[in-house]
C-alpha cells in the first residue's frame, strides 16, 4: 500500500489541509464509539458542558483505544506522511452535541502540552488549564507536527466542521486580526465518517455553530518526531508500532 497517500501529503504540504479516502470502516467506527461512552467521565481530564464534551489526554485516559485507532490503513497514512518515527504527543476527544451553540473562531494551534513547567529558551506564553500545561514552543517543533483528525459522524458546515484559510500555514505566525478577507478565500472541510482530516498546527481555521441537529465527534491526534529542549517532556507522548 506504499504511497496510497501521496496525494494527501502533497495536499497537506502545500495547502495546510487534506481530507482522506476512508480510513474506519462502520464497524471500527462503532467499536471506537463504544470503547469512548464505556468510559466513566469523573476526572479533570474530562470536560462536559451543554455545548461540548471533551476527553483531553484520551490516549491517558483509554489507553487501549490506541490499539484500536492503529490499524493498517492508519499507520500506513501516518508512515507516509512523517515517518515510522512519529510518535503521538496529544490526543483529544470531542463530541458536539446536536444542539451545541458552540463556535471556535479562527486561529492557529499554537500550544502543546507538556508533563512540568520549566523556564526554557523560546518556549512563551506558559498555560496551566484543567491540570495540564501548555506553552508556544519553537516555530520549528510547530512545522514538524501533524494533525490528524479522525471523524465519527459525517460533517459539514452545518454541525461543525472545519473551515480553513489554505496556504495560511506558510505565513508561520498569522494573526487572525491581521487576516486580509481580500485576498484569503476559506474553504468548508466537509469530512465523511470514518475519514481523516489532516492539518497543519500553523493552519488558520475555525468552526461554527451546530445548525442542523446532528452530532459530531472527532478525534484530534498530533504526531512528531522532535524532542522538546531538556528538561520538557510531551505529556502524552505515546509511540507508534508500525508494521
């Protein structure tokens, strides 16, 4: 199945973005579902409001949902576009209830989260949110991360999915007041379930209200193969067995 994915690499390289063939079948996507609701949500971990539901850590949390993320379609796609030597650095679980009012204006992914909090050159603007730590690390650990985004429910425009300013990654730091609307064009990544979205960190994107009394569920991974300057360690940095 080598370079099944080229495309997709291609696309992820020079636009930001790329959206995948099917990576889940039904019934992984209903195991995958099922191992998640099993889980009691009854730590700092877990986030639950009327407009969302998140598991931050996931892979912490259920650790053996890696396993069942992992199969050979997955790994093949992660293989292609990083390398065998990508390993998960975080993981997100997010379900959009059918009548979520909830709405992410654009920005960049610009923060990871890391074990402790250490003065470091170049790391800024430290974070600490429901128990973990955050902090903007070198432009260079920022282009080296992939963003995978594996979907439970299919998803368009009207239940949130993820509007994108293609290239925008190639500007590096983009602040979205400095966004000139002449010249960007936004693109709606439309996502089937079972299918993977892919992103750059540095990618502006937003998403918006649920208008159409449909759920959506995604799971947000990122990969890399860079350490962080010593002492700072991933929190969640999980490795890949690759076939």
């Amino acid at each position: 199945m080598k370079m099944v994915f080229e495309k997709n690499k291609i696309e992820l390289e020079s636009h930001g973005y790329s959206i995948t063939s099917e990576i889940y079948n039904e019934t992984e996507v209903a195991e995958i579902i099922k191992t998640i609701e099993l889980t009691e949500a009854n730590n700092k971990s877990f986030l639950k409001t009327k407009d969302l539901f998140a598991i931050r850590q996931l892979m912490n949390q259920i650790p053996n949902l890696l396993e069942q993320i992992c199969n050979d379609k997955f790994l093949n796609l992660l293989s292609e576009l990083g390398g065998k030597d990508y390993f998960l650095t975080k993981a997100i679980y997010f379900d959009k209830p059918e009548e979520s009012n909830w709405f992410v204006a654009y920005h960049q992914d610009l923060s990871i989260s890391v074990k402790e909090k250490s003065q470091v050159d170049n790391y800024v603007n430290w974070t600490f949110k429901k128990g973990q730590y955050g902090v903007q690390p070198p432009i260079s650990i920022l282009k080296n991360i992939i963003t995978l985004r594996i979907h439970l429910d299919d998803t368009n425009e009207e239940n949130g999915a993820l509007k994108v300013l293609p290239n925008s990654h190639t500007k590096e730091i983009y602040r979205p007041s400095t966004i000139n609307w002449d010249e960007e064009k936004e693109v709606i990544c439309n996502t089937n379930k079972g299918q993977v979205m892919l992103m750059k960190p540095l990618t502006l994107h937003a998403s918006s209200r649920t208008t159409n009394n449909k759920q959506r569920r995604v799971i947000h991974l990122e990969f890399s193969n860079k350490e962080l300057a010593n002492p700072l360690e991933w929190i969640e940095r999980k490795e890949i067995l690759f076939n």
